[in-house]
C-alpha cells in the first residue's frame, strides 16, 4: 500500500498539469459542498446547545384553514400549563417594545417578556446572577429583567457589579437579576428579558381571543411528543367546547423547536446541497473522462505490470490510490476555498436564515469533507480503473500500442450523457426559481417601495399612558418631520405590512349575528391621514382619513379592496358601519376604499384590511413612513434630532428604506434563485468543458477514419456532420435523460415556486435548448479540427 | 526414467473470427516440447506466429484450444486466476523494448514482481540486493531507465525477469534495440543463467543469437517447420 501511495504521489509529480485541473476541478466542486453543508450542518443537522435538545418542543395554536399556525391566548396557555402533565416546564414569551434612558443615549432595545419557567425549558444557567422565579412573574413584582451577554457587555462593559442594579427600562427601575450565556438569544438579538407578570384582562374569558403569546416546552423525560400532543390535542377540544366563543375551531401545532426553528428554510437548503451534489458529479464525470484518456496512456505501463505478476485487483488498488490521492489533494484545497466560500455564502444568505451562528466549518464538517473527498476519489475513479486494469498485455506491450478503446469510448460518452443529464436537472430548477424570482418581483405591492424611508419608535407605556399623550407626540413629530428638507410626505401606522400583523375579527352592521368564534378576520392598522400617500396606497373609491378625524369626531375606517369586494359583493360598503374586536366596542363608518397591499409578503394572499384613524385608536409603537424626493439617505442623519427635539429621552429604533424592508421578504428566494444560478452556471461550464474534451479526444482517434474518407471523396461537410451527429447522441441521450429526471425531481422545489409550474414549458423548453446550444457550441471547435485532417497525413500516421 | 519435460504443448491453435464460421490462424497445430534446461530459439518471419506462441507460453493469451503442460501442470484446464499464480511462480518475462516502469528506479524496477508475489518486505530487500550485485548494477540501484543505457536497461530487464527464480524465461527479440556489442553481452548473460538451470525460450531473427541456444524452432504462417 505504501508503495502505491509513494508511486501515486509520483506520478502527480510526474504530470503537475493534469494534477492541478483535478485538484482545481475537485476544489471548486468540493469547496461548494463543503460550504453548502456547513451551512446544512449548522441549520438543519446540529442539536441546538441546550441541554437534551430534542426535548424542547414549540407550540402553537391553529385554526385551519384561516391560520395553519397562530400564536396562543394568555388563558388558552395558563390552562395547557396547570391540566397537563407531559411537560417538565412550560413557558410562553412575546416581543416587547422596550426603551433604555440613563445609560447615556437613550436605546430602543429587544426586549421579551416571558413566563417564570422561560430559561427552565431551555435548561441554561446565567453565567452571571440568577435567572426569574415564578414569584417575580407577577403583575407589579416583575419590574426585574436579565441581560444578554451582548447587551451586558455593550452597556455595562461586562461590570459584574450590574447585578443587583435598576437600570431604568420604559422610564421605569428594573432590577438587572442575571446575564444569559454569550450565544443565547443571538438569533434574535435578543437584549433583555423581563417576566411576563400577566395582567387581569388578559386572563378573562374574553382574553381568550387574543392570541400573542409563543409557547415552548421541555417534554418530561418520561413523556414523548406524540404523548404531549395527544394531551393537548384533548386539552383543546376541552376548551373549544367551554369556550365556544374564542376557542371553537381552534387546535394545536407543535414540532422539536429546532425543527419548528428552520421549517422555512429546509427546503431550500437540501436543494442546494443537492444542486452542489450534482455539481460535483459533473465535475467526477469530467475527471473520470480524463482518467480514462490517461488509463489508454497507461496502457503499456499496465500491460508490464500485469506480465511482472500484478493482479487486477492490485492495479485497481493502485489506479485507485491515485484517484484517491487526487481527491484529498482537490478536498484540501477545496477546504481552504471553502472557509471563503462560506463567508460569501453568509453575505448572501437572508438575514432570516436562523443559527447563523452555529454555521462553521468545525470538525464534523472537516470529516465530511474528508469523506466526500475519497468518495469523489473512488467515484471518478473507479470505472477507470477498473477499465485501465483490464488490458490485453499482449497487444499493450507492443510499441505505440494505445490500447483497446472500446469500452473506454462507451464510457466516455456515457459519462457525457451523465454530464448532460445533470446539468439539465441543475439548470431547469434554476431556471424554475428564476422564473418564479420574476414573476414575484413583478407582483404590486400595493405599496411605493422606492424613496420611503420607515421610523421606528416605541413610547414608553408610563410616560405615554394616555391616548391623548400619545397623540400628542406623533401630531409633534409628524409636523416636524414633514418640513425637513426632502421629505414629501409623513404618516404612521402602528402595524407596518411585512414586519408585524394585526388580525382582528370584525362584524358587519346590519348582519345577522355571529358566534365570535365565527368572525371573519382583517389585517388592521391605526394610520395617521397621511400614511396613504406616505406609503404610495392609491384610494379606489370615498375618502382618506383628514386633521377632522380626531378623537372627537364621528368613528371612520377605511377597508381595502379584498374586503369590499369579498364582504360587500352586492352592495356599497361606502356608508356602511363595521366594527372591530378589539379596543372599545366603536362602530366605524366606512369612508374610504383603497388598494390592496401585501400584507405578508410579495408571494402570500391578499388579505382583508381595515384602516382607522390613528387619533381616535392610538398606539405606543409607531411606525414612522417618510414619502421623499429622493434624498432618503441625507434624511437619516436629521430624523433622530428631530425626535429628540420632541422629547429628548425617547430612544430611536431602525431607520430602514421601505425598499429594503420589502427587499428582504425575498432575500429567501433570491439567495437560493443566485445560488442556484451559479451553480448551475458552473455545471453547464464543466459539462461544455466534458463535452469538449471527449469530442476533441474521439476526433485524436478517428483521424485517420476522417483521413480515409477524406481520400474517398467525403466533403468537409460531410466529417463535420459526422462529428456532429456521434456528439449530437451522446447529448440527445443526456438532455432526454435530464427532462425526465428534472420533470420527476422538480416537484420538491414545488413549495419554492411562486405562481410557476413545477413542470413549466416554457422554462423546460429555454433550459434545454441553452443546454443543447451550448453542448453544440463544445462540439463544433472539435468538429472543425475533424474537417481539416489532411488525408496524407492521417493516413501516414496510421 | 526420462522425466515429463517443463513445456508440452498439444494441437495447440489459436485464430481469430474473420466473420461467421470463418477464422484467421495463427498458429495451428502446434505439438512441441521443451525439457527443463533448454535455451530454445524460435525464428521466423514476420507473422509466422512467433510472439502468439510466446505470449501462449507466457500465458498472456487465452483465446487458444489445445493442451498446455507447464512443469506437468495442465494450463489449459485453469482459470485465469490459476494460470496468473503459476505464471507467477514459473515465468520471468524480457521484452525486445525493455519494458522498463519509466517512473521507477532501478530498485524500484526489481522490487516490483517480488512486491506482486507477496514476498515479505525482508525478502524483497535480500532478493532486490543479491540480483543488483550478480548483476553488478549497484551503483545504478536510485537511476531511473531514461538515465540508463539501452543495453543496461535490458540488463535490468533480465535481472527483473529472473529475480522471483523463475525456472522459465521468455525473451522476446530481447535484443533487437541493441548495439551489436551490448547484444553479445546480453545473450552471454542467457548462456549463463540457462548454464545455472533457468530453461529459456527466446524469439530471435539473429542467426548468431539463435546460435547461444541448444535448439531452434523455424515457425511459418503459424506452423512449426518440421
């Protein structure tokens, strides 16, 4: 064995060119893979650093059809928590708006408030302090909070003297108890967390149809999922049938909190790993063909090692150490490439893609790098050996002797077929997410994306306690901010489409009545009068909200089209009341329609939409939308002063182009439509390369066929059509085989496509006929080489 | 008592399909024996079937009909596998271009059938060792064959051929690439080696080779000239 390491090492030595487009074909090739299932390994395969991992299990409310997944009522929650017993701990959390003042600049942080046994269920220790104990989740003794370690040391500076402290959150003293451990919550960018401390109407019956809250729990260990979804399961039909109000219709959903956590991206990142795969099957392809060519350059060395005693199976031991030895070579650089490409990989990569954190090139990744490698090596390496070992000595110990080419020549244009076949799979779900990458891009948003520029602020509850406070301070600021220079216009929502929902049940005036649980649902937005043409929403029919639509005049809402056309099919909705669920029992008067917008996204349903005026139903977070001239980047400099100039104590959030908000709705789809266009790219590079090659070989060994015909009067055309025509099998072979594979395998990528056809035509049709150009392209140099074989000189040759 | 001589060969054929039910021969009919200690020459002229019949002894060759006997062993009732091991055992191989791996040493060169049969690190070295010194090619052991000359390369072409202590060597125009002189020095070496007992079957056009051997077979268009 070491003789043959030593040999194989000589003969990389011997022949550096044709070692280093292996290695360099193998790098890129395992460089991609290696990069694609760091980012696998740290997403989907790796148990999240929790103690017993699997034992944490999120847990949601559903009402299917209407919401396959829906966040869960403080009641619905508090009665899964005391009648069932599968659960070691339970907890529930939700996003809190949270503003620090006295620590220098004021902050607007990221803040959650949870239930007493929050980090029990994640099973993790503050490394500095202590975590919450149920007494503290309280209404009125939960003014205490724990620091993540980046916010501790961003703040704090890391002073362990911190515990113990009041730090002053939403103008108010919380006592710092303890810091998370440093990667805790750092996938949210989580700040701080604070107890939940439940108020009294949030648990009254009526509570129970405000659904807010997320809910995880740590399984006991003697309790297995299906058991605790059993449980709850009849929990919740308990409940439907005591509730029918609030909880009739409404179900669970529940999942492992690392499946629930990457369930977006799952599919998009094995179809990558798979389109990676296939990349570097092209590229062992091209590399067994070059193999191939040098086993018939080998043939004599083999044919002497046979007569001196070698068995088969040693030269394919020996041919394939070689091959082996080629691959870890291609695998180490590929690694080395692969801590780049990771890096490129995660520039690219939405902002939504989870554990971004735990995605690292570390030892798993390095073995399974070393394990692609030698199974790369085997692979490319394996038909040739087994081919190069066969040899007739006889004929190969002759002087010149090249060697039967027979086999190898079926091999050589099966692995072009091979070639062909994959890429054609790479390029047409390339070209599906493409296409479907178009047609989103092309959906109206409802919306002006460009030169918007959104504001984020959250008063603070005591110092804003008051509806009329709260107006106050946003009359202030608009009018501050619509004089800057730039700015066009200035209006705000307390719910800003793509980033946060309101769903709300409302009735219809004049309606025959309906079980609340009955009630159909709207997107729901308190908007100042300008927020319409701050954002760019065209008014359809009616009226916009005006300076009139205040606190004390008559209650106005405007609805969207969706919800005008679905509720008011026959009639006029303009005059008609309606009335949503939440806040105080108000009839509205319908004002005005307006145009849909995308609530959830380019590629989601359009939802029915309710607006009311932000002076009669205020809110403490507010969503600042500035319409400018363009100028939005000269505007980010003066908005905070603007702010401060209102009240100096009240913490800016993210100043955000609208456009980049929309942007990263589809950050998902674009980061796997680029990757799987380069991929794709540089399959199709690889094949035309194959391609190329086996042609240009196969024209070497036909010389003088071409030279005979030639002498026999066949025309320059006539060679060109015969190259032509032998590649144009090999190719038809590959595209036939390609179509069927795309056309069975394109169905996974159903879920990725937006308004497209897993099996679309047209984008089957363009993939393969590009495929087809090219491959044509690859042939055509080979070809005319065929057609300027100089008869004499084949024939000498020969 | 006359013993069973090393090689029996018995209406021996070998042809190759020209179309259907119809063959081209190579050799045809071939009954020969060769006792253990001949230096046998076979001569002809191009085509006659000389380097068939070599590779048939050598066992390269399968696609024949016939009976072969090899030291009283029945070569044409074995498998492949079978026929490589006793080729293995029996057989050292000089071929007219040497034949040399160009990517290994002198040494290398050497070691390499005793590494095909097996042969224990040690005894490869003993071995490698002896044969450089008998054959005086020492000082070129770390050489490789591009940096030696032709008749030093077919020098260590035979020291290869004879290094597993083969009781057969077959020489095909071993040499027929050399300067008269090397060509003398090399057929000396055969005289010698068959003088120790190694049986040797050589395929030459030299009449003066042919004349280092104790016996010539005259082979034309694959029959042996009676």
């Amino acid at each position: 064995m070491l003789s043959d390491l030593r040999y194989a090492f000589r003969q990389l030595y011997k022949n550096p060119g044709f070692a280093a487009v292996v290695i360099l074909t193998l790098a890129l090739g395992i460089d991609a893979c290696t990069a694609i299932f760091s980012v696998v390994d740290g997403v989907l395969l790796r148990p999240l650093d929790y103690p017993q991992p699997e034992r944490i299990i999120a847990i949601r409310e559903t009402n299917v059809p209407k919401f396959p997944e829906f966040s869960v009522s403080p009641p619905n929650y508090l009665d899964w928590d005391k009648q069932t017993k599968s659960w070691q701990y339970l907890a529930a959390y939700t996003g809190a708006q949270i503003n620090l003042t006295g620590q220098g600049e004021p902050q607007r942080l990221i803040g959650v408030k949870v239930t007493a046994h929050y980090f029990d269920v994640y099973g993790i220790q503050p490394v500095l302090g202590r975590r919450f104990v149920p007494e503290e989740d309280v209404d009125g003794k939960n003014h205490v909070v724990v620091l993540s370690y980046p916010f501790w040391q961003r703040v704090f500076g890391g002073n362990k003297k911190v515990i113990g402290r009041a730090i002053q959150l939403n103008g108010e003293p919380y006592t710092v108890l303890g810091v998370t451990p440093p990667q805790f919550g750092q996938a949210s960018k989580v700040d701080t967390w604070m107890p939940m401390g439940f108020k009294a109407d949030e648990l009254t019956t009526d509570a129970r149809g405000g659904h807010y809250l997320s809910v995880i729990g740590r399984l006991r260990p003697d309790a297995t999922l299906a058991q605790a979804r059993a449980e709850l399961e009849v929990l919740a039909a308990q409940l439907a049938r005591h509730y029918p109000d609030s909880n009739k219709g409404w179900g669970i959903t529940m999942a492992r909190i690392l499946d629930y956590s990457v369930r977006d991206v799952r599919a998009i990142l094995y179809t990558l790993l798979a389109a990676v795969g296939c990349v570097l099957l092209i590229a062992c392809a091209n590399i067994a063909n070059l193999l191939l060519a040098r086993a018939t350059a080998r043939h004599r060395e083999i044919s002497i090692r046979t007569a001196l005693g070698a068995s088969r199976l040693r030269l394919v031991r020996q041919l394939l150490t070689e091959s082996i030895l080629l691959a870890l070579a291609g695998g180490a650089a590929g690694v080395v490439l692969a801590r780049w490409g990771l890096d490129l990989l995660l520039v690219l990569a939405p902002s939504t893609l989870p554990r971004t954190n735990d995605i690292q090139l570390n030892s798993g990744v390095l073995i399974f790098a070393l394990c692609l490698s030698v199974l790369t090596g085997v692979i490319f390496g394996i038909a040739p050996a087994l081919l190069g070992a066969h040899t007739d000595v006889q004929e190969g110990l002759k002087q010149g002797a090249r060697g039967s080419t027979d086999a190898r020549g079926r091999l050589r244009g099966a692995l072009v077929i091979a070639e062909v076949a994959f890429a054609l799979v790479l390029l047409g779900g390339a070209g599906l997410l493409a296409r479907s990458f178009m047609r989103l891009t092309t959906v109206d948003p409802g919306f002006v994306p460009e030169h918007a520029t959104v504001l984020r602020l959250a008063l603070p509850e005591k110092k804003y306690e008051k509806p009329k406070q709260q107006v106050a301070f946003t009359d202030a600021l608009l009018a501050r901010l619509r004089v800057l220079p730039g700015v066009k216009a200035a209006g705000l929502t307390h719910s800003l489409p793509l980033t946060s929902d309101w769903v709300l049940g409302f009735k219809i005036a004049g309606r025959p009545e309906i079980p609340p649980s009955d009630l159909p649902s709207t997107n729901y937005y308190s908007v100042t009068p300008e927020y319409f043409r701050a954002m760019g929403i065209r008014l359809i029919r009616g009226r916009l909200f005006n300076e009139h639509d205040d606190a004390h005049a008559p209650r106005v809402a405007i609805i969207n089209e969706t919800l005008a056309r679905q509720f008011f099919p026959n009639e006029d909705p303009l005059g008609k009341r309606i009335l949503v669920t939440d806040g105080p029992d108000v009839w509205r008067q319908i004002v005005g329609i307006v145009a849909d917008i995308k609530q959830y996204g380019l590629g989601q349903a359009t939802t029915s939409q309710t607006y009311e005026p932000y002076a009669q139903y205020p809110f403490r977070s507010l969503n600042v939308v500035l319409r400018t001239n363009g100028s939005d980047a000269a505007l980010t400099g003066v908005l905070r002063p603007a702010v401060y100039a209102v009240d100096k104590d009240q913490p800016v959030g993210t100043i955000q182009p609208l456009e980049e908000i929309l942007g990263a709705t589809l950050a998902k789809q674009r980061f796997a439509m680029v990757l799987l266009l380069v991929f794709s790219g540089v399959a199709l590079l690889i094949a035309a390369v194959g391609i190329y090659g086996v042609m240009a070989y196969s024209v070497v060994q036909r010389t003088s066929e071409f030279g005979i015909r030639m002498a026999l009067g066949a025309q320059r055309g006539d060679v060109l059509r015969l190259v032509l025509s032998s590649a144009g099998k090999l190719v038809a072979a590959g595209l036939l085989i390609g179509l069927v594979t795309t056309f069975v395998t394109s169905r996974v990528m159903g879920s990725m496509l937006f308004q497209t056809n897993a099996h679309d035509p047209v984008t089957f049709s363009l993939t393969t006929l590009l495929l087809a150009a090219v491959a044509l392209a690859a042939c055509l140099l080979p070809a005319r080489r065929a057609t300027r074989v100089n008869p004499i000189e084949a024939l000498r040759t020969e | 008592m006359k013993l069973d001589p090393l090689i029996k060969l018995s209406h021996v054929e070998r042809s190759y399909p020209l179309g259907k039910q119809q063959f081209f021969y190579v050799l045809r009919d071939i009954n020969l024996e060769v006792e253990e200690g001949d230096f046998v020459s076979v001569m002809g002229p191009s085509g006659a079937g000389k380097s068939t019949l070599l590779h048939l002894l050598g066992m390269h060759d399968f696609g024949w009909t016939g009976e072969y006997y090899l030291d009283e062993t029945a070569v044409h009732r074995l498998k492949p596998k079978e026929r490589t091991q006793l080729r293995n055992e029996q057989i050292g191989f000089v071929f007219q271009n040497y034949n040399l791996l160009d990517d290994l040493t002198v040494y290398e060169n050497l070691d390499i059938p005793l590494s095909y049969r097996r042969y224990s690190k040690s005894e490869r070295t003993a071995l490698v060792a002896d044969t450089l010194d008998r054959f005086s090619i020492v000082a070129k052991k770390d050489l490789y064959p591009r940096q030696l000359s032709g008749g030093q390369q077919q020098l260590v072409s035979i020291a290869r051929a004879i290094i597993a202590k083969p009781k057969l060597i077959l020489a095909d125009e071993p040499t027929g690439n050399l300067h008269s002189s090397q060509a003398e020095e090399i057929m000396k070496l055969f005289q010698r080696l068959n003088s120790e007992g190694t049986t040797i079957i050589q395929v030459t056009h030299s009449e003066t080779n042919a004349a280092y051997g104790n016996r010539t077979i005259q082979l034309r268009d694959g029959w042996i000239l009676k």
